[in-house]
C-alpha cells in the first residue's frame, strides 16, 4: 500500500472507501441502486451481457453530457437553501434525462448493431435506463467537474457491470444448468429465472458481497493504521540511525 493511500484511510476511511464504486461502495450492493433490471432481465449470461452493454454505452456518456449542461443551474453548495432547489431541481432534472435519452437515441443503433433481434428481449426495461437513478441521481446534488463525473462514471459502470454478469451466469446456472449456454449440470433452482427468484438470489449475493466487503475494509484500515504508525516511528529516529 501505497503511503498517500495509507494516509487517506487512516485519516477518514469511510470517506476513502466510498470512492470504490466497483467492491467496497458498489452502488447496487450498498445503495440499492439500478435493481429493477437486475430482478426482471438479468436470468442469464445472455442477457446480462446486453444490459452491461447497454450500461456501458449510456452511463458514463449521459453523465458527462448532463454535468456540461447543467452547469447553466449549478448547485454549488451541498445543502443549498430551499429557494434555490424549487428554482433549480426542475431544469437539472429534464436536463439529466434529456441527456440520458439522446445518449440512448445515440447507442441504441449501436446495440442494435451488436445484439440484433436478441435486443428485443430486454423490452421496455431497455429504454427505461433513461429514468434509471444510476443515470439520473445527480441532478439533486451539488455540482461535479466533467473530470469526476468521468471518473465516477466509469467506476459504476464496471461495478454496475460486474454484478449483472455476476447476477445473470449465477441465475442462469441455478434454473437452467447452463453459463451462456454450456451445460455445467443440473439445474438446482429452477425459480431463479424468475423474479422472485432473482430477488433471493440477488440477496444473498449482496449479503455475501457485503460480508466480503466489510472484511475488505477492516483489513485495509488495519494495514493503513500499521503503515502510518511504522512511518512515523520511522521519521522519529535520528537522522544517523535511518
């Protein structure tokens, strides 16, 4: 571990790991976020793959767009007053989804392109990413440079991403005995193609990603903690002796 690192962990933990939207702070496992497509299309590799696609081509692209233009209503402040929400949330939000939907009128050829009639499988879930918070929650909150919502961007589409490939081969694997359609054995739970069963399914993959998650972090804060303790023991000793 690197000393910055160290630094950052052992000064303010939650706030460094709340940076690591791919394990640590993955939006769906601990925010709860984007769980429709999850439950309802994600019942296997197949699918998964095109949402992940799909994800990939809309978020990042409507996030940078959507920070761009709303800087004609920034909100500067991260409690502003309540004048300045009833004046500014209305135009941020038709802001934020207006830039989902032309990124969407933008990407769908290319999904189209990729995927062909496989696409309509997704139905009315695959426009609805246009509404979905992953793209949308920033317009209530205060204003972000095109660099850190590049950034930020790209790390929750690869959490978003890993968990729907995760989610889909698992479920894929319970109800059907098959990951992309190679057979593995048996299927174990056939309701797993299900909603219902991806509900289940989903849960206990977060219960364990948290469990994980939280080990994950203990650990780093304990090394953290171990690492600033030896460099300023260190910084300490005579200068003869280093």
């Amino acid at each position: 571990m690197k000393r910055r690192s160290a630094e950052l962990i052992a000064r303010d933990p939650e706030r460094f790991f709340h940076h690591d939207r791919v394990f640590l702070n993955n939006p769906v496992v601990m925010q709860g976020m984007g769980l429709a497509p999850l439950v309802v299309l994600a019942t296997n590799g197949q699918n998964a793959l095109m949402l992940a696609a799909a994800v990939a081509l809309l978020l990042t692209p409507s996030r940078l767009l959507a920070c761009l233009l709303s800087r004609l209503f920034p909100l500067r402040e991260e409690h502003p007053s309540n004048a300045e929400l009833e004046k500014k949330l209305l135009p941020r939000s038709i802001l934020y989804s207006g830039s989902a939907a032309v990124v969407y009128l933008a990407a769908y050829p290319i999904l189209n392109r990729l995927f062909g009639v496989s696409l309509l499988v997704l139905g009315i879930y695959l426009p609805m990413l246009v509404v979905e918070p992953l793209l949308t929650y920033r317009f209530g909150r205060v204003q972000e440079s095109p660099r850190k919502a590049l950034s930020k961007g790209v790390r929750i589409t690869v959490g978003y991403s890993l968990l729907l490939l995760l989610l889909g081969c698992v479920r894929e694997w319970l109800s059907a005995g098959t990951v992309f359609g190679h057979l593995l054995s048996r299927p174990i739970l056939p309701m797993a193609g299900m909603p219902a069963g991806g509900f289940i399914v989903l849960g206990v993959l977060c219960a364990v990603w948290r469990a994980l998650a939280k080990k994950q972090k203990d650990y780093l804060t304990s090394e953290a903690r171990g690492l600033m303790a030896v460099y300023r023991q260190r910084e300490g000793e005579p200068q003869d002796e280093q």
